[in-house]
C-alpha cells in the first residue's frame, strides 16, 4: 500500500506494520482479525487510526513527527489513571509509555461544535470536574517552560517569522509574570483541550488524549480551548461565565485573557516545530498567531500595563 497524508503526518507502510503488531499483542489475535483499519483525520500532534476487531471497533493512536519533543509519556499514563478514576476519559484499552501509542475503545459521536452552546457548557463543566478533582500528580506545566524546551528543538533559521513576533514575545512574558499574582489555584490541566479531543454524542462526553496533562494553570485548558477556534469577545465571556456560574470578577477575567494569549504563544511554537519537520499545520497557525497578539495587548491593559 502506499504512504497516506493524515492531519497528523504520513502513514508509512513501515508504520503499518507496526500498528498490526501492537494490535495482535494487545488482543492475542490473528492479522486476518483486524478489519478496516484506516486514518482518522482529526488531531495534528499523532496519526489517529480506527479498526474493527471481532465485533468490536476502536480508535488507534501513533505518534507523529516531533511527539517525542512534546510529549512526556510517562506522565501521561499516570494522567489517564486519574482522569479514568473521576469519569472524565474512560476510553482506554492499552498503551505503551515508552513507544507512545495508544488503543482505545471507539464512541460514537459527533464532531464538537465550538457554537454550539449545549456543546460548550458540557464541555466547561467537564473543565470543571477535571479541575476541581483533588491532584495527585505533581509535576507542574508550565506553559512558558515548555515553550521554551520546544525552541530548543527548531533550528534556529525557522525560528520566529512572525510579524511581531519580538513584541508578542515581550508582552507574554510580562503577562506570565503578572498571572502568577491573580491568586489562582493550580490544579490538573488536560493542556490540549481543543475540540479535537472532544468525544461527545447525545449521552456522554469524554476528553481524551492526556498527553500534556499535569498539574498547572486552569488558564491553560481555557486558552487552549479558545485557541481552537475562531471565538468573538462575547463568546469567550459566555465561556467564562459558565465557568465560574457567575461573572467572573476583574481578576479572574484578566487571569484567563492573559492565558488566551500565552496559549497561542505556546501554539506557535508548535506551530514552528512541526513545520521545522515539514508538516504543515494550515489554519490553526494564523488563529494561534492572532490570539497571542491581540490579547497579549488587551490583557496588559486590564492590568493597567503599558
């Protein structure tokens, strides 16, 4: 068969083989079991996968170009044990920390609808159990941090083309900085909450995929579901109102602005790493982009900085 194009990189026919081997191990079957195995195009970090087995159907997860940069493994097996404890991901049939793929039972569901505003509130709610859940991993995210490991990675002639991208850069960091006063508790974080690693359907909802999951700024997992998508200012209000089932005082609106901001600074520098390894990331690098500029700017001023 030949090589084939997935949002999340190629799919080889030397991954193939791979991905049948894993599969016959984890269920004691035969190759001539597994039926349909095909490309799932949703998500941009790994290559998604579906196929049927016996009756069953489930989706299959591959590591893509620069995964290991991004992603530590173990953290996130430790991640799905806690998030599988509290209801939120129950998905999982079998993973392998140190080659990184992941089985997991497939659901019937929709694509997430951003403007959907039942969609939305289930979502936000499930933001809420997940963060209100007691933490029992201890390894902060810190977004900045990571942002600068994933620098290291690029090659320095990809880095940076941006407009502005020096001024982006400045206001961030000095909006990092003035987060860290808002008073805001960490807690568990998913760190890719966009509507990708939604499941949702009429009866259940589920967040999957905890590869950037720990113990960090509930910022994170706002910013990063507004940074999925185009949201007006009003929008994004809905969004934390339903968070916080009341208007969300000066403090806490400022605190989640700055960390739209700081999330699409951290989407672009994902955004250099993938195509620093030539995968294109499309429409995705001009939201995250526009995010971290316009609200780098709207936030410094709602904490009266220039």
């Amino acid at each position: 068969m030949n090589s084939i194009q997935t949002t999340g990189g190629v799919f080889t026919d030397e991954m193939r083989k791979i991905v049948y081997s894993n599969i016959i191990r984890v269920f004691s079957c035969d190759v001539e079991d597994i039926e349909e195995l095909v490309p799932v195009q949703a998500g941009m970090t790994n290559i998604v996968l579906s196929f049927k087995l016996k009756g069953g159907k489930y989706i299959y997860r591959h590591p893509g170009l620069g995964s290991d940069v991004l992603v530590e493994r173990g953290r996130e097996t430790i991640m799905q044990k806690v998030v599988s404890d509290i209801g939120i991901d129950t998905t999982l049939v079998a993973m392998d920390v140190d080659e990184g793929w992941r089985i997991g039972r497939f659901v019937e569901h929709r694509d997430f609808d951003y403007h959907n505003l039942n969609d939305m509130v289930r979502a936000v709610m499930l933001f809420r159990r997940l963060h209100e859940a007691p933490c029992t991993v201890r390894w902060n995210f810190d977004v900045i941090q990571k942002a600068e490991g994933i620098k290291d990675q690029i090659d320095p002639d990809k880095y940076g083309h941006f407009e502005e991208f020096e001024a982006v850069r400045d206001r961030v960091y000095k909006l990092h900085e003035l987060a860290k006063t808002d008073g805001i508790k960490l807690c568990n974080i998913h760190g890719d909450a966009r509507d990708v690693n939604f499941l949702i359907n009429d009866e259940e909802i589920y967040l999957i995929d905890w590869e950037y999951g720990g113990f960090g700024d509930p910022g994170f997992d706002i910013g990063s579901y507004v940074c999925g998508g185009e949201h007006t200012i009003e929008d994004i209000d809905r969004i934390l109102f339903t968070y916080y089932r009341h208007k969300p005082t000066l403090k806490q609106k400022r605190h989640f602005y700055a960390y739209i901001a700081i999330t699409g600074w951290f989407y672009m520098h994902w955004t250099m790493l993938k195509e620093s390894k030539g995968q294109k990331v499309g429409i995705h690098k001009t939201w995250w982009y526009t995010y971290a500029r316009d609200f780098s700017k709207l936030a410094l001023e709602m904490y009266n900085e220039k």
